[in-house]
C-alpha cells in the first residue's frame, strides 16, 4: 500500500521501553487495552521489549479516508522505530544487525484472536542471514522467516492461510516428518521457496522485500482487520461500538523459538473456569506464541500440580525452567496487586530471560468471576461494592447451567480438556454455517473441529457446546467459548475428525454427522447420546454475592410467571414477587382449551357465562396456588389480553375434532374463525377492548382472584393482596369502566363470603397515548394505583415495527448504524426511554406515591435496568432465569448511581 505523506500532525504515536512510557493504563481509550498496557507495564519496570503504539485516532483517519493512512505519521513512525532500534542495539532493515518487529491489534476491550497479528517482521532474503549469523542458529532464523510469510502472505496479502499449510503438510508428509521441530535450516528454506513460488503464483508478483514496505503493509491490514467478519461480529456479539477502532502495536521481537532454553505461554493469574487462587496457563519450548493460542500444538502446563492433575507425561514450566517459573511467580503477584484483577499476561522466555508481551484483565466464567470476586473482597484488595460491580450479570445465566448427574447412565467416548465449565447435548455439526442454520431451525448442536479459528464465531455463538480435536485451555476455542459462556471440551486427541465425510472416529467407535453427543467443559468428558443432567446449586460464593448485591440495590425484582412451576423457580432465584401472572397462558391445557373454545363460539351472553363457569374453578385453583407460593409477596395478574383467536384451531386438520368436541357444525366454527379474524390483531381487539365487549370475562376473572385470595390467605394465615392489572388502555374511560365491574365484583363476593378485601387496581402502559395522559390514569382515588410498562407492545407501537416480523429490518439496521442495538433486547432510551419517563413524571404528579414497574423483558436486560433506576422505578419483573441477572444489574445500577452523585457532590 501506499504510505502516507510527511506534515506536521497531532500526536500518534506513544513509545514504551521497559522504564520509560509515553502511555499509561488510563490511557485505553487511545491506545487501546493492549497499548496502554504494556505502557503500564514499562513504567513498573518489567521486562517489556521497546516499541510504540499508534492511536485508536488513527484508526478513525483510516476509515475516514477510505483505507489511507493519514499524513503525518511517517515521521512519528521512523522516530519511534530507532528508538526501539537504539534500546535493542539492531536497526530496521539492517543485513548486518536487523531489528525484527512485532505488528499487532489492540481495541480499547479485549476481542481475544478477531483481528489480525504479524510477527517477524522485517525479514527478507538478505536480513534473515544477518539473524542468522547473529543468533548462531541457521534453522532458528529460516523457521522465523517463514512464520512470517506465511502470517504477511495471509494478513496483508490475502492468500488464504490454508496454502500454506498444505505445503507444509505436503513437505512433512513427503520427508517422513510429523513435528515442525523435526525440521532443519535447509528444509525451511526449501518450504520458504515454495511459500514465495505460492505467492508469485497467486498474485503475479513477488513477496515484498522492503523491509519500509512490510511495515506499512502490515499497519495498514492491522487497521482493515478492524472491519473483518468475524471482528464485526464479535463487536456485535459483545455490544462493542464500531467506532471505537483499534490500535496498533509495533514492538521489538523476542524469541521463544530460539532453542530448548526459550519459550512461549499463556498465564493466568487465577483460575478463569473456576476462579481458584492458582496460576493457569500453558506454555511450549521453541515456539512462539501463535502456536499456544492457534491450537495446532497441544501445549504443556504451566505448574507442577496442573501437570499431575492432567497426567501429563511431559513436564511443567515450573519443572522445566524452575528459575524463570520463580520470575513469572513475581511478575504475576505485582500485576494482579497493580491491577487488583485477576490477570491474562502473555510471555516469551528467550534464552532463559522472560519477556512480558501482554497483560489485560482475564476473560473468565460466571463462576470464576463470582469466586474471583469473592476472594478478592475477603483477601481486602476489593470492596464489597467492587465485587458487585466486578461481575457481568448477563454472564450469571452461565450459573444456571445444567451439569451432568453423576448418577446417571452414561457411555464415555473420550476425554479432553474442560475449557469452558457446563454440559451441553446437541447433534453433531462439523461447519459453524450448519451451526448457525440448524439453531435457526431450533435444533441444539455441538460443533466439533480438529481446532476453531477465529471464522468460527458464529457457530460457536450458535452451538451448545464446542469440540476440538486440538488446542489447549488457553486456545481460541477456549477463550471464546468461556466469554460466551459456552460449555466447550478442546484438546480431545483421541479424536479422528474428517470435515469431508462429515464423520469422526474415536479408536473402533465412529459418528456422523446428526449423532447426539453430549460433553461435559468441567472434566472434559464426551459422552454418547443424550445424558441426565441435574440443575444448579445457588449457593456458596454466588449466595454472599447475591446477598452484597441486594443490600446495595434499590429496584425490587420480581418475575414473570404463569404457572405454579414458573412461580417456584422464581421464587428460588430469589424474586421478590410476580410482576405479571398472564392469565390467558391458564387457558391453553387440554382440560381447559375446550371451555375457552365453548366459550369463543358461544353467540349469547348466557352461552358465554356458561361456559365461564366452567373456567372459573380452574382459575381459582391457580391463583391459589401462585398465592401460597408467593406467600403473601404481591402478585400482579393481568386480565386478559390476546385476542380471541389465539385459542382457536389454525389448521384444517384440527378443525374437526373441535367441532365434534364443541358439538358444533364445522362451517359454523370456520364462519366463527373468520369473524374473529384480523389484519392486524396486536392492534385490534384484546386487552382492554376484549374485556368492554364482553364484561362477563373480566367479571369471571376478578371472582377467581377474589375468591382465590380469600382462601389463601386462610390457608396462609397472613394478609393477601392481589394487584389486578388492566392491559392496552389509551383512554381514562376504558380504565374506569373495568375497574367499576372488578369493584363490584370485590363487592359482591365480600357480601357473600362475610370478608374484607384487599386489593390493588392499575393499568399497564404499553400505548403512546397511555403515557402522554398518564397523569389522568393516576388521578382521584379510583385512579389507577399501580403502572406497570408493558415495554414489549410499547417499543412495538412507538417505532410501529412488528417484533415478530422485525428481525430482516433490524439485522439491515445494525449494519447500517441505525441502531446500536436490538431495541427489543435493551430499551431505545432515547425514544420509548422519554415516553416513559413522561409517563412516570405525570403519573406522579397525580398519585406521589403511585408504584411503578416493568414488566416486559426489557426487565431483565442490565442496560435497561440501570435506565429504570435511573427513572425512578419501584421495581423491574423479568422471566424466572433472568431474576438472579436482575437482582445484580439493579445493584451495579444503584452503586454506579451513589459514585456519580459522590463524584458531583465532590466537584
């Protein structure tokens, strides 16, 4: 590519040595995680080879000027470039002395293997005899400088990797070879020679061999890595803006693949699956540190103890090379003192000295980053609030997890390493397109490759489970699989994958594509078919986060629930209520369907009631039964709401047995199925309407509800107080003309049963119109008492888009910026956010002391509860798993809230 033009320029490149930094770790935003970590890690005096970092701002000029590098940058380049060439005594481009560089990715969050990478940069045909005369190691220098062709022909050049892969297979097969330590200098350089014939092949010209023109090159692909597929979608993924950009890292090259004295590895400070004070990691002898995250090579570990626990015949860093182990030891404490995090750090031992390459805040499991924060606040390096604040809370579903029933049948196909904690059953799936397709068909899979690459992120994003053949617990299958909190097994060599056929072998056994297979990523342990699975133990360490967690919060949180199994696991996630009981969900059981039916098809009001009274006992029973679970917490009940319809047969098949079941003619009930239908019934007649049509519905509920909470609160011995919800209001008078029959209703039960009611009336608000005249929903003393945001209909009917047609329009949104994310998922703060603040503020100012929730699913999505926190909410209701998610994002929301007033108080 072209490079860029000289003229004075704003400052965009930062240098760090070891001692000596432009940057610092508060600096992420402009120099991206990775920049201003090794920043920080320069200025604590580690070990860190010297090299500089040019701003995410560039990254920005980039893009703006359509892939061109901005004028300017050049000089600031070459400065910093002898800079590292004076601190490391070798000089860019030199044939006597060269200086080899590293060109590296780095955004502001941490996107482990999306963008791009290129080492030894700076060799060519005449350098590398330099490197070679220099190290005294012929077949070091050649190893390097083909690990370089092959990383600039597929990151810069774009011949696709698997070119030369094949030829080094070939080579190896062709020389009787299995390992890449097998081969010498002279085989290198005939493997070097056919990368570069590839190469002319392919392009029409030659492998570059100006050393200005590599690194130009290779900053320039490592900006355009920024907007690859599988780095856009690991932004979308992880909701991490477009605009951040990336940074790029250019640093002097140490060597792991210098010999048996050097290394290469992965560490972390503790335990990411599990959270155990213990270093993690991998590492392998000459190598370099493509080969422990790519998963090619299987690596070895890192501890002694790792080593036994894996029976892993071959040795441990800390066995190995005992006095670089004892620096590591060190290096590790002061970053994890310095950072007060559990660290991800990756090294390079070069002839017996250790290098630090990277340190950032590790990528870890629910279940880590519960215990992690845990530990930390009883070691005094955290507060209580810190751990709270410490902890993803849409990473909690990871807790809620099924593992496998150690009591269970179950057949043991093989075992691996157990990468990312969690079981999974699914069918075998080979491709991550099959992945994504099949989930899209509602289908469970596992998918299974020799090793994942970064291409594969949607599958795994799709899949139950992951499989690898290859790779370690540090591998990109691994560190992807426990962001995502995905159950993944890597590693299992006793398996025989051909992508082709589509089947693998395990010893005799083989499967196909389809087989159920099940694994296990907390021992690594595949299983055939289907296994028993047991559910999550809240306890222990999530019990006293949880508990920090509610003694920080303000928000109650209650759940969505319909039926008494719903109520019960809402109940154990520790819900503080039902915030929407559905009632027409009552409806849908075999024995009930049919009076519904009757009903529906009934032509008169005394036909209708009729078969109500069939209904009402059934009713009854349920609110009972949510009423004793609840055990006096209030329980919101929403009348009904969905049109008609819904309960009627859709198909011709059925049509008959329900007409026999009905006693009805069959024409009578299609003439009835074709009354009821509409062009558009999310608008047309439920809710409030349904119920001002025919009253005797709404009646028949309120008794249920009554009559439910009278008995109830006998069998409970303490007071019940149902809240009835009116749904899809826009007018005053539809609310007043409801509440006047559930008034009655109240009245006439307390007249024949000799009891005292209590009980609360309010509206859910999910029309515009419902939010502009709130004020007149709240007024007097037979206003409603409650509002509860129904946010699912609102978002629908403030941006007039249909949820269940929406998904082609949103994926086109997304990508064109429209919208950053999902307005279904996290609330449009701007847009459906200002209408319900106003509904808020006006329903206040009628009724101080109105209560006010959410009962949509936006409930239970963080971004949005800290919107309703900041709204002035009593309380969100979610869907029973989401509680415990819940529960922490209103304490991070209410924490977050007190630092910001602190902070304005202080300034």
């Amino acid at each position: 590519m072209a490079r860029p033009s000289h003229h004075a320029a704003p400052k965009w490149v930062y240098y760090f040595a070891a001692g000596d930094a432009e940057g610092s770790a508060g600096m992420k935003n402009l120099l991206g995680g990775k920049g201003a970590n090794l920043a920080e890690m320069a200025s604590l005096g580690l070990p860190v080879p010297p090299g500089f970092t040019i701003t995410t701002e560039v990254c920005s000029l980039y893009y703006k000027n359509g892939g061109k590098l901005p004028d300017g940058l050049i000089p600031q380049v070459e400065r910093a470039l002898v800079k590292v060439g004076e601190e490391t005594g070798a000089s860019f481009g030199s044939e006597d002395n060269p200086l080899l560089v590293a060109v590296r990715s780095g955004s502001r969050a941490s996107m482990p293997g999306m963008m791009d990478t290129i080492l030894n940069l700076g060799l060519n045909d005449r350098t590398v005899l330099g490197l070679a005369r220099n190290s005294n190691d012929e077949r070091f220098a050649y190893d390097s400088y083909r690990r370089f062709i092959q990383m600039y022909g597929d990151v810069v050049l774009g011949l696709d990797h698997s070119v030369f892969e094949d030829i080094l297979d070939n080579f190896k097969n062709l020389n009787g070879v299995s390992f890449d330590t097998e081969l010498d200098a002279d085989n290198w350089r005939s493997i070097i020679a056919l990368y570069k014939e590839a190469i002319q092949d392919a392009l029409g010209k030659p492998f570059p061999q100006d050393t200005g023109e590599q690194l130009w090159g290779a900053i320039g692909a490592v900006f355009g890595s920024w907007q690859n597929a599988r780095a856009v979608t690991y932004r979308r993924l992880h909701a991490i803006p477009d605009d951040w950009g990336t940074a790029v890292n250019v640093q002097a090259m140490v060597f792991g693949n210098m010999g048996n004295t050097s290394a290469t590895g992965v560490a972390f400070t503790r335990n990411p699956s599990t959270g155990a004070n213990e270093i993690y990691g991998e590492y392998l002898v000459n190598a370099q540190g493509e080969d422990v995250v790519s998963g090619i090579r299987t690596p070895q570990a890192l501890t002694a103890r790792a080593r036994r626990e894996a029976e892993d015949p071959n040795p441990s860093l800390e066995e190995e090379m005992p006095g670089s182990f004892h620096e590591l030891k060190l290096i590790f404490a002061a970053l994890e003192n310095r950072y007060r995090d559990m660290q991800d750090i990756e090294f390079t031992i070069q002839n017996g000295k250790v290098w630090m390459l990277q340190t950032r805040s590790g990528k870890r499991t629910a279940e880590a980053a519960v215990k992690i924060a845990v530990d930390m606040t009883e070691e005094g390096i955290i507060t209580r609030d810190d751990a709270v604040l410490r902890v993803d809370p849409s990473g909690f579903t990871q807790l809620l997890h099924p593992t496998i029933d150690p009591a269970g049948q179950k057949e043991l196909l093989t075992t691996g390493l157990p990468a990312s904690p969690g079981a999974a059953t699914g069918e075998i799936v080979f491709d991550s397109d099959t992945a994504e397709r099949l989930k899209q068909q509602g289908r469970e899979v596992i998918l299974v490759r020799t090793e994942t690459s970064p291409e594969d992120i949607h599958g795994m994003h799709a899949s139950a489970g992951i499989l690898t053949a290859r790779g370690g617990m540090t591998s990109h299958a691994a560190v992807v699989a426990r962001g995502m909190g995905v159950p993944c097994v890597s590693g299992a060599g006793a398996l025989r994958i051909n992508e082709k056929a589509e089947t693998l072998s395990i010893g005799q056994k083989q499967l196909k594509a389809g087989d159920v297979i099940t694994i296990d990523g907390a021992t690594g342990r595949v299983y055939a078919g289907a296994v028993p699975m047991r559910q999550p133990q809240l306890s222990g360490d999530f019990a006293r986060l949880i508990a920090w967690a509610d003694d920080a919060r303000g928000l109650t949180v209650r759940a969505n629930a319909d039926t008494p199994k719903d109520a019960r696991q809402a109940r154990s996630f520790g819900a503080q209520g039902i915030g929407l009981c559905r009632t027409e969900h009552m409806f849908f059981d075999a024995d009930r369907i049919l009076a519904m039916r009757e009903m529906i098809c009934a032509t008169t009001e005394s036909g209708r009631r009729a078969a109500l009274a069939k209904i009402l006992p059934f009713q009854r029973s349920d609110f009972i039964e949510l009423f004793e679970i609840m055990e006096g917490l209030p329980v919101t009940i929403r009348l009904l709401d969905p049109p008609l319809h819904e309960f009627l047969p859709r198909h011709e098949r059925e049509l008959e047995g329900v007409a026999e079941a009905l006693k009805l003619p069959i024409e009578k009930l299609k003439l009835r199925i074709a009354e009821l239908s509409e062009f558009n019934p999310m608008l047309g007649l439920r809710g409030s309407r349904l119920a001002i049509r025919y009253p005797e519905i709404p009646e028949m509920q309120a008794r249920a509800i009554f009559e439910a909470a009278i008995e109830a609160e006998k069998r409970l011995g303490q007071p019940v107080t149902p809240e009835i919800m009116i749904p899809l209001v826009a007018y005053r008078r539809e609310f007043d003309i409801l509440a006047a029959i559930i008034r009655a209703t109240a009245e006439s039960i307390e007249n024949e049963k000799g009891a005292k009611l209590s009980y609360q009336l309010g509206t859910m608000i999910e029309l515009p119109r419902a939010c502009l005249r709130a004020g007149e929903f709240a007024e007097g003393d037979d206003g409603a008492e409650f509002f509860s945001f129904g946010t699912n209909d609102l978002t629908q009917t403030i941006l007039g888009l249909s949820r269940d047609d929406a998904a082609p329009i949103l994926s086109a949104y997304a990508s064109q910026g429209i919208f950053e994310t999902d307005p279904f998922v996290s609330i449009d703060q701007e847009g459906v956010g200002e209408l319900v603040r106003t509904g808020v503020t006006r329903g206040r100012a009628a009724r101080p002391l109105l209560k006010v929730g959410i009962c949509g699913e936006h409930g239970g999505d963080p971004a949005s509860i800290a919107f309703f926190q900041e709204a002035g909410f009593d309380y969100v209701s979610c869907s029973p798993f989401r509680v415990p998610v819940a529960r922490l994002a209103a304490a991070q929301a209410a924490i977050r809230a007190s630092l910001t007033k602190k902070s304005e108080d202080t300034n």
